[in-house]
C-alpha cells in the first residue's frame, strides 16, 4: 500500500494536534488493531537528525485515522523552515513495518514568548 501524503502546518510554540485518515488498498478505513505506530520529522530525507517526534496514536471508532500531536514546548524548539516526515506501523505479531503517511512540514516562527 503507497503512503498517504499529507502536509502539515505548525507555528512555534503551540500545540500541535492533527488527524489523518489512512485508507487501505480497496479504499476502507486501514485497521491499526495490533500496530505500534512511530512519527519523526528531519531537515531532509538524508539528515540524521531528529528535529521533532510526534506522539501517534490511532483515532476514532473504526480506527482509521491517527493523531499526530506536539506539545507547545516541542514546536517551540523546531526552527522554522521546511522538514519532511513520516508515520510508520509496526504489525505486532509479525514485526512487518508500514509507512503509511509521509509529507512536508511548514513550521512558521513564533514571535510571542
């Protein structure tokens, strides 16, 4: 299944809370029953940096959705600019990694501190 593609907007020094609904390949709510999920945001594709980890958690009745979240005082350490990220599941009982979201963000600059 290819990753949904999703950008995102976040001001520095806010909380940060969105949802984003993953479908399957016939185009039903994915199932995230029995799945870990993991979300980073860096510079590039091919930085090793961390700029940001976001809280994932699957959301709603059918579970076909995530909330992707950040506390204040995280946004508030991201420098603004352009970072890529992604979500990645991990089916407990076999171990098999998905990523099931990935896009840009747009972190604009806070001017109250």
């Amino acid at each position: 299944m290819p990753a949904a593609y999703s950008d995102q907007f976040i001001e520095q020094g806010t909380t940060f809370n969105t949802v984003i609904t993953v479908n399957d390949n016939v185009g039903r709510p994915f199932d995230f029953t029995g799945f870990t999920m993991r979300s980073q945001a860096r510079k590039s594709y091919y930085s090793n940096t961390v700029m940001m980890t976001f809280t994932a958690t699957p959301y709603g009745s059918n579970k076909g959705a995530i909330l992707l979240t950040a506390d204040a005082s995280v946004t508030a350490n991201v420098p603004a600019g352009k970072l890529v990220y992604d979500v990645i599941v991990t089916e407990t009982a076999s171990g098999s990694i998905t990523r099931v979201v990935e896009g840009q963000i747009f972190v604009s600059p806070g001017v109250t501190k």
